[in-house]
C-alpha cells in the first residue's frame, strides 16, 4: 500500500510540474512581439482534443453478435448494435467539452498577455508622438 502511495504522489507532482511548466511556456510566448507564438499551445491543445473527439467516435459505435443456440446447434445469429446515435453524440460533446479545457485556460492566458502587451505599445506610441 505504501509504495502505490509513494508512486501515486511521484506521479501527482510530475504532473503538476508539467502544467506548471506549460503555464509559464504559454506566458512567455504570449508576451513575444510576434503575436502568433502565443497561438502555438492553444492550437496543439485544440488539435489533440480533436484527435480524441475522433477516437471516441470511431470507437464508440461497437456492435455485438447475439447466437440463439438449441441443443449445442446454432439456431439464430444477428448482429446489431449495442450504443445509440444519442449517447454517442453525447459522449463525443462530454469528451470535446472535457478536452478543451486546457485550450480554454491557454487562450485566457494569451488574451490577458497579449492585452497588457498592447496597452504597453499604446502607451509608447503615445509617449512617441508627446515627443514630436
């Protein structure tokens, strides 16, 4: 029980790490002078979670064999489908909701960035023409 423990918090702090790490990438591209550098995370974000989206639709619709047997002899096989069209579409609208998340919190970072960025060179370009 200890070392599940122990491997759990390894686990726990590598993460955090990692979303710490992502974080503070995202800030620093976001204050670049080149605006679309602050798009690259948000974007890789974007496409995994539309990779996922695509694995739970291919994967979801499974079908199952029913066999009707009398005796040991097979009387009745039919192949239908075990998942509706409904909860397929509500699966693949959880999981593109659940995935996009992190792209939500990435482009709130790049807009608050990218705000004081733009206020900063308005006030320089203000400070130029006082100076004209």
């Amino acid at each position: 029980m200890q070392k599940v423990t122990m491997a759990f918090l390894i686990i726990l702090a590598v993460l955090l790490a990692l979303g710490v790490g992502i974080i503070i990438l995202q800030i620093f591209l976001s204050k670049k002078e080149n605006k679309w550098l602050g798009l690259i995370l948000p974007f890789v974000s974007f496409i995994i979670s539309l990779m996922v989206l695509l694995g739970v639709l291919l994967f979801s619709a499974s079908t199952g064999t029913m066999t009707t047997t009398v005796d040991g002899e097979i009387v009745e096989q039919a192949t239908r489908q075990i998942t509706t069209t409904s909860s397929i579409i509500a699966s693949a609208v959880y999981v593109f909701l659940l995935f996009n998340v992190p792209t939500g919190v990435l482009l709130a970072i790049y807009a608050a960035c990218r705000g004081k960025h733009n206020k900063k060179r308005a006030i320089e370009k203000m400070s130029v023409q006082d100076l004209e």
